[in-house]
C-alpha cells in the first residue's frame, strides 16, 4: 500500500487516486480540501 499526504481525510483517495497523480497534487492544498469535501458530502 501507498502512503502519502494525500491520504486523508479518507482512505479511500489512497486508493482510487493514482500514484503519478498524487505526485502531482502532493502539495495542492486546494485540492486536498475538495477531497476532503467530497468524503463528507
């Protein structure tokens, strides 16, 4: 399994988020913060 800062707030985007891709968005915090309301809504 991958681990990263882009797993949170949900387990799931460690998943369904590709490797390469989560190279790429390591440091977008915008992005974290849609994740994270995508999980809640």
């Amino acid at each position: 399994m991958f681990h990263d800062s882009l797993c949170f707030p949900s387990a799931v985007y460690c998943i369904i988020v590709p490797f390469e891709k989560r190279k790429q968005l390591r440091n977008n915090k915008e992005w974290l913060i849609h994740a994270n309301r995508e999980v809640r809504s």
